[in-house]
C-alpha cells in the first residue's frame, strides 16, 4: 500500500531539501572560486602602511630642510649610433685578404666538360681577427669562373660558379 504523506510531513521535507540545495549552492560557488577564481594576493586595508599617520601629523616640517633636499636635474640627449660606424672602423684596420678559390673540378664545366676561366673575385664578408697584441680586418672573398664554350651571347645567359666559404661563426659580428 502506499504510504500517506501528510502536508505537515511534506512542508518539512520541503524546507529540509531547500536547506540542503541552498548548502549545496554554497559549497559548489566556494569551489569555483578557488578552482577559477584570481590567482593574485590581494592586499588588506592597512598592509603597506609603514608609519602610522598621527606621527606623520605631529613631526614638525622644516620647508628649508625640504627645499635643500630638492634637486634639479637637466634632461640629456643620446647619440644615434650611425650605421657606417661599423664599416668606418673596419675600414682603418688592416686589411687582410682571405681567397677561397675554385677547385680543379669545380673549374670544369658541367654541361660541356671544358675548363672555365676565372673571371673574378667577390666579397662575402669581413671579420675583425684578434691576434694576440695584432687586430686586422679579414675580407673573405671567393673566386668566381665562367665557361667560355657555354656562354650565349643571345640571351646573355653564362656558366658560372663560385667557389665554397666556411659561415662566420656569428653572421654581421
């Protein structure tokens, strides 16, 4: 049979699950917080208070002790480092040449096999080498060559290749 529920019963029930809802609530908005809630301290009212105000009103001020410890500071400027300035100081060093040149195979030439003919020389970078007691500019150049036999006067396209440089250890240092 099924068991009668009187009103009385059924109100106190009612507020006993409300209560439980509500505490339920509570606990789930408190875990919230701490689990999504900010991260950071949080300073209380009176935290980065070092003297306490009444000894700050009562200590007699002196304006000519104030005026001395005031002091006036001029603004500066600063130089722009100019961008010459690196190839200027290489420039006054000594120059020390480094050539990289074209191997007996590298100087032959892929699409005919004929010898090419060295044409000339570029420039790949410059480093400061430190002696002891010696500093110098070092120019790394490689040799460039060009087939004679492949060469298209048409359309001016030639054979060229450039020998091999070893990577500065730190590029534009």
């Amino acid at each position: 049979m099924a068991e009668k529920i009187t009103l009385e019963e059924a109100l106190r029930e009612n507020k006993e699950l409300k209560a439980k809802i509500a505490e339920l609530t509570e606990m789930v908005n408190y875990l919230q917080k701490q689990l999504f809630g900010k991260k950071t301290e949080k300073l209380s009212a009176g935290q980065l208070d070092l003297f306490d105000d009444k000894e700050q009103e009562t200590a007699p001020t002196n304006d000519s002790t104030v005026e001395k410890l005031t002091i006036t500071v001029t603004s500066h400027q600063r130089k722009c480092k100019s961008k010459e300035s690196r190839k200027e100081w290489l420039d006054c060093l000594e120059q020390v040449e480094e050539l990289h040149q074209l191997s007996k195979q590298e100087l032959t030439c892929d699409q005919c096999g004929q010898m090419m003919t060295v044409i000339g020389k570029h420039e790949q970078y410059r480093e400061v080498k430190l002696v002891p007691a010696h500093l110098c500019c070092k120019i790394v150049c490689t040799e460039t060559a060009r087939c004679e036999h492949c060469q298209d006067s048409e359309t001016g396209n030639d054979v060229l290749v450039q020998a091999k440089t070893p990577q500065p250890l730190f590029p534009h240092s």
